[in-house]
C-alpha cells in the first residue's frame, strides 16, 4: 500500500481520475471548450475580427476569404477554386443587404468597391487555375483590405464600452491610430487599437505625441520572445505626470470576444479563464504589449514591447502571457525590421499617422 501511493502512483491515481470524469461524466463539456478551429495569426485579420461590428453577411464573405491562407501554403488549388467560388457566391447573395443597412451617403461608395471585390474575386479565380501563388496572395490582400474599409462603415458612432470611472484622469483613445516607428535598423507601421484596449493605447499614443520614446534604447532583448523598450533615461522606469509629479499607471485592460465589458487589473489566472482568447491575442510577430512589473499588474506606465512570436515555442493562442499582459496593436508593416532588432538599438521616434483626433486626456 505504501509502494502505491508514493508520489508517483498518487499522480498516476489523479490522472487516471481526472480522465475518467472528462471523458465519461462530462463529455458535452469537453467538446464544448475545444478550439473551434486553427488559431488566427495574420494580425490584419485579427484586427479586422477585432472590429465592434455586428455585420454577420459581410464578416461572412471576409471568413471564407481568409480560409484560403492555409490553403495556398499547402497549394492545394481546386480546393482555392471551390473556396473562392463560394466568396463569388457570398457577394452575389449578401451585397443588397449589406448595402440597404449602410448610410445613404455610404451606398454608392460601398456599391463601387463592391464591384472592385467582384474583379478581384474573378481575377482570384484565375490565379487560382494558373497556380499563381505569388498573384493570388497580392489580390487576395487587396481584396480583403476593401472588406475591412467596408466594415469600418458599420463601427458604431458612440464608442461601444464603458471604462470604469477610477480611471477618468488616464488618457484614452477611443478608436484606432496608425504609426510609424522609426528605428536605428529602419521603418515599422502599426495599428494601434483603442477600441479594445483604450487607456493602454490611449497611454501609448499620448506618449508617442509627446516625443516621449525618441531615442530610448531596447533596454530588453529575448530571441523568440520579447523586445522591450520606453524606459525613460535616468532613475525614472516611467512617464512622470507633470502635473502631479507622480509616475502614471495604466491598469491592465483585457477584452474577451462577446463579453460586453472589458477586465480591468485581473488576470486569466486570476478569473478562472484559462482557454480563453483575448481579442487582441499574442499570436503573431510584431504584437504590441504593455509592460508592467512582475509583482503587481496596475503598474504599467510607459515600457511596452513587441512580441516575437515564434510557432514552435509560442503556439498562437496558447501562450504565458495571454491574459496577463494587455495587447494593444499590432506592427503591419516592415517585419523585416523588427526581426534585425537587437539590444544595441534603439527608437528614434515613434509618429501618429492617423488617428490623433481620437485621443482624449481624460473622461
């Protein structure tokens, strides 16, 4: 008997148990958590999925379209074909509908560029016959990128969550900006999203506005994981509030996709969520993370990093720091740039594109 619950048997004797319950009291449940699919690693299409809309037949064709990554990796074309002829489909039965929901002022944009994805879809279908990989994959962007301006037309005019009054004195951005960060290896854009994660990009595009990160070293370098930044120069690790003359934090902000309001300073771990996905996940190279200290999680003031993903190491969506870090954008342009980032460079200057006049300094 002692032999048989030794440590190792005990554990045997737990996992045994545990099997046992899952597979056989309760299978509905098992099933039900399961992934519903691959996880989405293409930060363009998880910032369009991002999106505060509720425009079902439009995010439908937009789906369908984005199902094709996976299909011409492995260039599996008559399958591409079929995959486009139901996008072809989803147009012809859904464009009245989507356009009859727009704004009257929107129709005949919307019915233009309609007519724009009609043309790319057609020349999708002969890219598809010719196996043109390289083609497809360009028309294929432009395709969908005039699916996500269409979307941005159903973004609601009052923005869509509240933010608790604790924080009515943090900056925050109540939309989306793009910008531009300039390095000592070159040039990145990013999209920062204030829809869901308001005060972290809020934070960040304030301090972008004020010159704050020009010329701030990469004060931290892991291969494959992380490349941090914005610890200011001197005994300061963060943005000093000159009115107050006190050191800003902003708390940890994490939205989950169809909950109606977004977690503040609690963790997954903390809320007993440990499958879920956030809407803005760490799963692709160049996500934009907010920092804070490893004892506290409402102490984030202005060091933020870009995440490394790395497949092998990092499976997308099944991560260490989903759901203890706030994501907050993600980098759409110049990944070359931020794969030659090391510790001896540095941020020349980070630069608002777009977006500005959706900052607010306070409530």
């Amino acid at each position: 008997m002692q032999n048989f619950l030794s440590n190792q048997n005990k554990y045997y004797l737990f996992l045994i148990l545990l099997l046992i319950q899952v597979f056989f009291l309760k299978p509905t449940q098992v099933f039900a958590d399961l992934p519903t699919g691959n996880a989405v690693k293409d930060p363009n299409a998880i910032l369009r999925n991002a999106l505060p809309i509720k425009q079902f037949e439009l995010q439908e064709i937009q789906h369908k379209l984005e199902e094709t990554s996976d299909l011409v990796r492995g260039g599996r074309w008559p399958a591409l074909s079929k995959n486009v002829t139901k996008c072809q489909s989803l147009l012809k039965k859904y464009k009245s509908k989507i356009i009859e929901e727009l704004p009257s002022e929107k129709q005949q944009v919307a019915e233009s560029t309609f007519l724009e994805i009609k043309n790319d879809f057609d020349n999708l279908q002969d890219q598809a016959k010719l196996k043109d990989k390289n083609s497809f994959i360009s028309t294929r962007k432009k395709a969908l990128d005039k699916i996500g301006g269409l979307e941005e037309y159903f973004l609601p005019t009052e923005f869509p969550y509240s933010i608790p009054s604790e924080f009515d004195n943090l900056p925050r951005l109540l939309g989306r900006a793009t910008v531009n960060i300039k390095t000592s290896k070159g040039d990145m854009q990013a999209i920062v999203d204030g829809f869901n994660a308001p005060l972290t990009a809020g934070a960040f595009i304030d301090l972008s506005s004020k010159s704050f990160y020009n010329n701030l070293p990469i004060n931290r370098a892991e291969e494959f994981f992380v490349l941090q930044t914005g610890d200011p120069i001197g005994d300061e690790i963060g943005y000093i509030d000159p009115e107050t003359n006190l050191e800003r934090h902003v708390p940890l902000e994490i939205r989950i996709p169809n909950e109606s309001e977004t977690f503040y300073n609690e963790t997954f771990e903390e809320l007993g969520l440990y499958t879920e996905t956030p809407t803005l996940p760490f799963a692709t190279l160049g996500t934009l993370g907010w920092s804070h200290s490893s004892t506290e999680v409402d102490d984030g003031s202005s060091q933020f990093f870009f995440f490394l993903y790395e497949a092998e190491l990092n499976p997308a969506g099944r991560n260490l720091i989903d759901g203890r870090n706030a994501a907050f954008g993600y980098i759409v342009e110049g990944f070359e740039v931020l794969e030659e980032l090391t510790k001896d460079d540095k941020i020349i200057s980070i630069d608002v594109l777009s977006g500005i006049d959706k900052l607010k300094l306070n409530a």
